[in-house]
C-alpha cells in the first residue's frame, strides 16, 4: 500500500515532460523463491529473548514476532546464493582509501552545546541510571511468547 | 618458579596454573582515535568531547595516523607480524559510558599478530639468579575507549563524563603461558618499560593509562583447561601479583573443597587483598560483532609495496617505522653489561627507575671511579635515599655533578668509605656545598700524617697488652680488634689498609 503512495507521490514532483511518469519501483514482488528456504524454520522462544535482551527491543506480541519470522525468511534468501570460491565483502568501501588524519586537536570545547540534548544532568556529567537495569527474566515476561 | 613447585604443600595431586592477560594500553596521542577532541587527563567533565565522540547522528569516524603508527611501532618491539591489511569491526553491547552502544574495534583481522615477549625473574627472591621467560602475544587490535561513570548510590545514579570515550587503546593479547603473580607482574613491568621506550603509551597504571585483566584458571597435570575466571580493577603491578596468586589459591581451594569455579568475571579488592565476583556473564554476552561499514581497510606499507606517486600523509611504511625504533630495554640492559661491566641483576635495577640509567652514565663520565664501584653507590646510597624520601631520580637534590665529586674523593683516599656517606647524607640536605667543603667543615678528611698515624697505633699498642700478646703468640685476627680501637682513636678518619700496615710492621719489631 504505502508503495502506491510513493508512486503517486513521485508523479507529484515535477519532471522533465521528457521522462516517464511511472515509477521504476514495481508496486508489489515482481517475483518470489520458491519455499522451503534453507534456514531454520522458526524462532525459538530462548532466542526471542536473548535477542530482546541484546538488542533491547520489544517484540510485544505474536504479530510482531510473526513479522520477525518472515522478515528473518525474507533475508534467508541469500543463503541460496552460490559462493564458493567468491572472497566475501565487508563494505562496498573496500577498494577505498582508508583516510589518515593529522595527529592535531580540532575539535571538543562544546560541553553546553553537548549537554543542551540532556535530559537531566549534574554539574556538567551527563546523567545515567545506575549500571545497566537487567530485563524481566523469560520467566517472568508476557506469556505471549510461550503461546506462539 | 616451576609451577608444579608453586604449591607444594598440597599433598593430593599438584595443581597446574594457567594466568593470560589482557592489557589495554592508552596510546599517546594529542587527539583520539576516530576524531579531533584532545586526549588529556583530569579535564572538566565532557570539555573534550566531539559530535562524534558524542555518538550524535551524522558523525563519522575518521582514522588518527598516530594512532596506526603507535600500533605498528608496538608490534614491531614485540615480534609481530604486522598485518598490512586490517580491518575494522564493532563490538555491540549498552552501556551508559558507551554512547553509541558499539565499540569500534578489530575483531576478524587485527594490525599485529603472533608475537613474543621476554621478560626476567629473580630466583628464589635473590636479585643475583636471573631467569628469562617469553609469553607468547596472540594480537594487538586498535581500539576505541568507553567514558567514565561515577556511580552515585546516594541518590541511585550514574554519571557520566565522556572525556575519555573514543581515546585510542591498543589492546595486547597474551597467551596463557604465565603460571603465577610473579610472572604476570614481570611480564607486565617489561610491557611497560616498552612502551615508555617507544613513546607509543605513557603505560602508568594509576592514570589508567595501562589496565590489566587476569584470566586465570587451574587444572591438573595432563588434564584439559579448567573453567577461567577474569579478573579486573588492579590499579598496580603489585596488586596484578596479589590478585592473581588469591585467585588460583582460592580456585584451588574451591575445587578440592569439591566446588565449582564459574565462568565469571571478579573484581581485585586491595583493602581486602581478595576478589569478589562483580558480574555474572549471564548466559553468554554476544557482542553481535559486525564489520565496520564506515571504514574501509586499513592497508599498511613497506619499502617494496609502497606506491609511486601516493601523499606521504597518508602512507604509513613498516619498514620507516622498524629503522626508527629506539634501543628497547633488553638492548640497553645488554649494552649498559658491555660497556661498564656491571651485573645484569644492576642494569635491571637501572632500567627500572625512570632516569636512573642515565644518572649512572653521567657520574662515570665525570669520575675517575671504576663504574663497576661507581654502580654500588648508585644501586646502594643514592637509590635508598631516594627511596626513603620518596624521590624521582630528577628530583635529587644530589646531582651527578656532586656525587661524582664525592667519588672522586674517596678514589683519592682522601676521605674512607664511611666517611664518603656522610658526606652524601649531608649533601642530600641541599644546601649547596660542595663535598670538599662538607668534608674540611666536618673534618671527616683522612689523616695524612703518617707520624700522627703511628704515634695513635703506638699508643694502642702500649695500651692493649693482652692483645698484643695474642698475636705474638700467633692469634692474627686481634689484630682486627686493634685496628678497630685505631679507627675508634682516629673518628674513623684512618686508612684501615695503612693502619694494619702499621701495626704489623711495629708488632714485628
């Protein structure tokens, strides 16, 4: 749906008459791999919670795991691709130069400008709760994620 | 000490420690490792921080060339293989004094590789038996440092100053080759006598510019690794020995109690000289590591790979950096041995305190005093009065000047040996004599007068009949006795060796 709208939207900026007027970005999959997909095949309720806990987000309920179970099926489409003997990739930057910067202070010296987005602080420190507040166990989270 | 040897009080069967550390060593740079804002100790809180430092979004990381430099120079003084290509990765966790929830870091591909360090012990406690060990370095990585948090229970807070965030670190990894304290103490004293020697890091501990953890663990004889535990917060190279031998005692004793040992990490208590557990590594922490995709390779140079026509600026070559390395300690230990014949045990003690080798160096060249004489009063007299008044060597109100002046009085004869401390305690009170004034003002100047000397030896003879006998009958070592009543006479200002000379020539006669 929202895909439609940024269609429609692009068609409200002006162009060159000379141009198309439809957008190249196809307004559902043009096509789909097949299934199953190499991949487990679902999400465990342990690792749903040490994910929660790594990365501090809430799934809250089965339609949001839900939508994590195909967002993860969408991605496992690259494990069907072959590459053997391919060296892999870590950044499309890789055949860049890494920039070397002078040893020289340039920059810092802006404590009010840094400590205007705080929302609370102390005498210039910026302040935090104390060390890091543990997540509910599993054990005592919603039952949702047993139930799914 | 052999590890087995370590406890062998334990009558079951013996114990084997296992010691790794790892040791995160600030660099000395003027700015940080991915930005512009100065590295500087004790500064107002969050006055030396950047956007970027700041984590605010739209920052970038860009690489100090220092900082690449300081890590090579390390890897080179420890063996590396410095790897020419390096990559950048970051190391997810929260934590309030890590603003942008990720350190950068080089997991996969680090700048240094499989190196060596030798570092020495004393046998037995005796600086004459000397014992070279190596541990093996697994890698250096670049990495970024986090804040600081000041923990207010008070008032259930944490406060955070970022001045340190983003200030560059090189971490050196240790292979668990240490079995003990001792060894975990000395190979870190060396690691830090290096990196002062190269300038790469000012390694004092209690500015937290050098910061150690302990992984420690036992097992027996044959059997596979036992369960480590880490160790953290040792502020000081004694307290990195305490904690590690509580660490295996307290292993040791858990397990033949029949207990386990947990994979946790332990804080060092020095008021109580223990570790207690600081946080339990609940299930497993999972850094989530992931390539940095702001930054591309790092690629390093040398002489052969290094291309035409590229900017010097940005051109880092190994092989520059290797010719420009300074002597390392183990070379200036070996030299200062060649040079002035001293032990090896003297040239560690030399090396060991800031300035002090130097010191040694400048009295010889002033004095007509052997340096393997001159060596005792340094190690001796000037060390242990620096030491009682808690001085640097730059702060000795005794320059190399004046003792060397002192010294070559006392290599003239003028003054005995008992004399020439006297004068140094009284030159140490700074008040701007010279030795030979201090010596004419005390009268502590040898007695020339060979008459005077025999008339006071006469004078003894005549007085101790017993002992005189003695030694005519063939006693010889009353003898000494008289020469102590002469020095008694003499306020020790006599030529013990002229005294006995004396003596022996008038007891013949």
């Amino acid at each position: 749906m929202w895909a439609l709208r940024l269609c429609r939207g692009l068609r409200a900026v002006p162009v060159p008459p000379v141009r198309a007027l439809r957008s190249a970005v196809p307004p559902r999959p043009a096509w789909q791999h097949g299934e199953p997909r190499p991949g487990p095949q679902q999400v465990t309720a342990e690792v749903l919670g040490q994910l929660e806990h790594l990365a501090l987000v809430d799934f809250r309920d089965a339609e949001g795991v839900e939508r994590l179970q195909k967002a993860i099926r969408f991605a496992d489409q690259l494990r069907e691709v072959n590459t053997d003997g391919v060296e892999p990739m870590d950044s499309v930057l890789e055949d860049r130069c890494l920039y070397l910067r002078e040893d020289d202070v340039t920059e810092g010296n802006c404590t009010e400008e840094l400590l205007k987005n705080a929302r609370e602080k102390v005498e210039e420190y910026f302040v935090a709760p104390p060390g890091n507040i543990p997540l509910p166990k599993v054990e005592d989270q919603e039952t949702f994620l047993q139930g799914s | 000490m052999k590890a087995e040897e370590a406890f062998p009080e334990q009558s079951l069967a013996p114990w084997v420690p296992v010691v790794g550390l790892e040791i995160h060593a600030q660099i000395s740079s003027n700015s940080k490792l991915f930005s512009g804002s100065q590295v500087q100790f004790a500064a107002p809180p969050n006055s030396l921080v950047s956007f970027f430092d700041a984590s605010l979004p739209g920052t970038l990381p860009v690489l100090n060339r220092r900082c690449v430099e300081a890590a090579v120079m390390t890897g080179l003084a420890l063996n590396c293989s410095i790897n020419k290509k390096s990559l950048f990765d970051r190391k997810h966790y929260f934590y309030a004094d890590l603003p942008a929830g990720y350190q950068i870091t080089q997991q996969r591909v680090p700048i240094a590789v499989n190196g060596s360090l030798s570092y020495s012990l004393c046998i037995d406690n005796k600086m004459s038996q000397m014992v070279t060990k190596t541990v093996r370095i697994k890698q250096i990585q670049l990495e970024q440092d986090s804040g600081k948090s000041l923990h207010d229970d008070t008032r259930s807070q944490t406060l955070i100053d970022l001045n340190r965030a983003g200030v560059g670190l090189m971490e050196v990894v240790m292979e668990p080759d240490m079995c003990c304290g001792e060894e975990a103490a000395a190979a870190v004293r060396e690691l830090q006598l290096i990196l002062q020697t190269l300038g790469s890091s000012q390694a004092v501990m209690a500015e937290g510019q050098l910061r150690v953890d302990a992984n420690v663990s036992v097992h027996h004889p044959g059997e596979p690794y036992g369960v480590r535990t880490e160790v953290k917060n040792i502020n000081s190279i004694r307290f990195l020995a305490k904690a590690v031998d509580y660490e295996i005692q307290r292993q040791i004793e858990e397990l033949e109690n029949g207990g386990t040992i947990l994979n946790e990490t332990r804080a060092f208590d020095s008021k109580l000289g223990c570790t207690v557990p600081m946080r339990d590594k609940e299930g497993k922490q999972d850094y989530r590591f992931m390539p940095e995709p702001n930054l591309p390779p790092l690629i390093l140079y040398d002489a052969k790979s290094l291309p035409a026509n590229m900017n010097h600026q940005q051109v880092v070559n190994i092989d520059w950096i290797h010719k420009r390395l300074p002597d390392l300690p183990s070379v200036k230990r070996a030299k200062l041995v060649e040079q002035y014949g001293i032990l090896p045990e003297h040239s560690f003690t030399l090396l060991n305190e800031d300035g002090l080798a130097e010191f040694f160096e400048n009295v010889v060249k002033q004095t007509q005093m052997k340096p393997k004489k001159v060596i005792g009063w340094i190690i001796k007299d000037l060390l242990s009065h620096l030491k009682q008044h808690s001085l640097t060597v730059k702060e000795s109100p005794v320059s190399s000047f004046l003792l060397a002046d002192l010294l070559n009085l006392l290599v003239k004869k003028d003054i005995s040996s008992t004399a020439a401390k006297q004068v140094l305690a009284e030159l140490w009170k700074g008040e701007g004599k010279t030795p030979l004034e201090i010596v004419k003002e005390k009268k502590l100047g040898l007695i020339q007068d060979q008459k005077e000397l025999e008339q006071i030896c006469q004078a003894v003879i005549d007085r101790q009949e017993n002992e005189v006998m003695a030694i005519k009958s063939g006693n010889q070592k009353v003898l000494n006795k008289l020469i102590g009543l002469v020095q008694r006479e003499t306020q020790g200002r006599s030529n013990a060796v002229l005294v006995r000379q004396i003596l022996e020539k008038k007891l013949s006669e």
